[in-house]
C-alpha cells in the first residue's frame, strides 16, 4: 500500500505534468485561433484577440486541474500560470510575427508625374513625353512587366520614339509605382489591368494605341488586343511572358530563380526567413485579404524591391554581374494576385488569330523565358516578325539598350530592321 509521502508525489507529478501540457499547447492555440479569425474576418486586431483569448481558455482547463494536483494555492497559482502563459504568447509574437520587417524603400527619382483617375475607379500615374515635329496619329503607351514592377520613368526610347514624332505614355499600372494601392488585393486581376487600359485610350482621346509591352506587359497586350482589336495601330512584344500562362502551368515559363548565383540564393534566404513572413506566407494561401491586414504595401513593396534588386542581374546573359538600375516602386500584391489570375482567364489565342496588327516579338538570345513562348506570339498574330537579340537575356533594354531602340524605332516609323527577322 502506497505511503501518504509517495501518493502526494505522484499528485504533484501528474499537477506538474498538466501544467506542461498547458505550455506546451499554448503556441499551437494561439496559432489556430489565430488563422481560424484572421480568414474569418481578415481583421488582425480582431484575430489577435481571438488568439490570446483562445490562449487563455485553452491553457486555462489543464492549468486548473494541475495546480490542483500540485498546489494548495489553486487559484492564484492557475491565473498566475495561464496569465503567464498568455504574456508569454503576446511577447513572442510582438517579437517575431508581428514585428515590422524594417526594410526602408529606397527614394524615388524625380519625374514629372501626373495621374488619371479613370472609370474604372484606378488611380494611374504617368508621364508623357510629347513628340517632336511631325506628329505621329497614334500614341505609344508603354506597358511595364511584372505584373507590378514599373520602370522608374522616360527612359531612351520615349525619347527616341518622341524625337520619330509620337506621344509616348509610360504608366504605372494598378497597384505598383506611383499610382494607388488597392484596400482589396483580390481586386487585382487581369480584367483589371485590360479595362484599366481602355479606360486610358478614352483619356487620351486615341481612336488607335501603338502598344510597347515588356515581358507580362506583353502579356497584357496581347489580352488587350484580343479584347479590343480594332483599337490597336501595332504593337511590340518585348521579352514576352506567357500568351496563355494556364498553358505552361505544369511545365513552366522558365524561371530566374533557376539562375540564381549562390550569392544570390544566399540573400534571398536571409530576406525570407522572417517568422513575420513565413506567417504572412501561410495567411496569403488562407486569405489574401487577411495577409494584406498583417502585412499592407508600405512594409512589402520595398521588400519587394530588395528582392528584385537581388536577383535583377540572373535575367540578363550574366547572372554575376552586378544590374544597376533607377529605383521605382514594384507592386508585391498586384504581382502575386494578378499572376494567380492570369491562370483562370479564357485563352485569348483564337481571338487573336483573327486580329490583323502589324507586330513585331523580340527576344534575347538568352532569355530565361522558353523560347517556345516568342515563336508562339509570332505563329499566333498573323504576319507578327520575331528578331533575335544577340548579346541579350530578358532585360534587353539594359544589355542591348541601341539595337534595342533602333528595333523598335524602325518597325514603329516603317523603316528596315537592323536585323534580319524570323
């Protein structure tokens, strides 16, 4: 028969078993709770109350039954642990998740910017850059890659293309550079960005756009021109992403990060390790809306920026090399949500088979971007011209910036091309 001595051991044991069991399930309380009110309400003040909430009561029940077993002062002893326990809980999380991440954006260059606020309830900022003597009837507008990473301003063929005589527009599209965020980043998605520039043709007045586009902004060119055909002159389509993306969702378009040096991989893991983002990454797969509230554009978008600059040099033909490049302002959730969109919409191939647009595709010699994805834009739009660009990744402008101007200023004024096309 147990001795008096040996049973209250074991009752202290068990109390003192319990009450590890109420730390132990602390975290994983709060954590739960958490998610469960954040993509309920996509409201953190109200998640982070529902998690300490969660917290107490969870630990409360085992906390109540161990210092019972263990203490003779139970009920101080279990508001003492579980208050404990949730200061615990609220301290590590204002330390890791919710912690700001501290990265300060980089200032911006000076440009005369002006903004349309369209119908469609966008905010854009632009610059024009006029054109000089005989004017052209149709304007340019330039339209950035990304989605959501602009260019930082005129660069040398607005100037060479407004020097041939046409208005060039150069926009940051919704939700990067300049122009407005929106509260909403499931408001970001392909339509968006197409309606948003049509709603710009309307401002400027133009019966007809010549349509420039960079890599995704080729994408949404050519989006544009199978839902407006008829309000295209021509168009370029440098570096382009995927006509179709759904087309190359198993197989891939070809990634930067395949190209990363170790240097590069090492920075990119340092700047993701962050518990705040690894946190921030679990809610955009629950909720987009919810990892906005944890996270808003002010704290991502220089990330963002950090990042590019990172591995900016792996899209061009030297990895290694150092890419300088003007600051601008890229776009994290238009980026991620409008991406995720471009894999749901109609394939716009057959409508674009029918469009008779004078087009030029231009493609580095080595583009990360699988070669399959220019010949298609050439095979698609009838009599496109693709050229080749020697000496040049996906960033053409920046390791070819003369051909590159030369190529686009003669097919836009008539002229030869410098190169012989495919």
């Amino acid at each position: 028969m147990p001795t008096t001595s040996a049973f209250s051991l074991r009752r202290r044991i068990a109390g003192w078993t319990l009450v590890a069991v109420a730390v132990v399930i602390a975290v994983p309380v709060a954590v739960v709770a958490f998610l469960l009110a954040v993509s309920a309400s996509a409201s953190v003040p109200v998640a982070i109350a529902a998690a300490l909430g969660a917290t107490a009561l969870g630990c409360a029940l085992p906390t109540a039954l161990g210092t019972r077993l263990a203490f003779r002062r139970r009920r101080a002893a279990t508001l003492l642990i579980t208050g404990l326990l949730v200061g615990a809980v609220a301290l590590a999380s204002a330390l890791t998740v919710f912690r700001p991440l501290g990265v300060r954006p980089a200032p911006l260059p000076a440009q005369a910017t002006r903004y349309w606020t369209l119908p469609t309830g966008s905010r854009i900022a632009y610059t024009l850059t006029p054109g000089q003597g005989h004017r052209a009837a149709a304007p340019v507008v330039r339209l950035h890659g990304g989605p959501g990473t602009p260019g930082a301003g005129p660069d040398g063929l607005d100037r060479d293309l407004a020097a041939s005589g046409f208005d060039v527009y150069t926009y940051d599209q919704l939700g990067s550079g300049r122009s407005e965020r929106l509260s909403d980043p499931t408001g970001y998605t392909v339509a968006r960005q197409v309606a948003d520039l049509e709603a710009i043709r309307g401002r400027i007045g133009a019966p007809k756009l010549i349509l420039v586009g960079s890599s995704w902004g080729a994408t949404l060119a050519a989006s544009y021109m199978a839902a407006h055909p008829g309000n295209v002159a021509k168009a370029v389509f440098t570096s382009p992403g995927a006509l179709w993306a759904p087309e190359w969702a198993k197989s891939g378009e070809g990634d930067i990060w395949d190209r990363l040096t170790p240097r590069q991989r090492e920075r990119m893991d340092h700047l993701e390790s962050s518990p705040r983002l690894i946190a921030w990454s679990v809610l955009m797969d629950v909720d987009p809306r919810a990892a906005h509230a944890l996270v808003p554009d002010e704290e991502i978008d220089p990330l963002f920026d950090e990042l590019l600059s990172t591995v900016g040099s792996a899209a061009t033909c030297h990895p290694g090399r150092d890419l300088h490049e003007a600051s601008s302002r890229s776009g994290f959730y238009a980026n991620q949500l409008t991406s995720d969109d471009a894999l749901r919409v109609p394939d716009p191939r057959p409508a674009l088979r029918t469009v008779r647009v004078p087009a030029l595709v231009l493609r580095g010699q080595c583009d990360y971007k699988r070669p399959e994805i220019a010949r298609e834009y050439r095979d698609t739009i009838p009599g496109a011209a693709l050229l080749r660009i020697p000496g040049a990744g996906h960033v053409i402008e920046a390791e070819q910036p003369t051909l590159y101007r030369a190529s686009v200023t003669a097919f836009l004024t008539g002229r030869p091309l410098p190169r012989r096309p495919e």
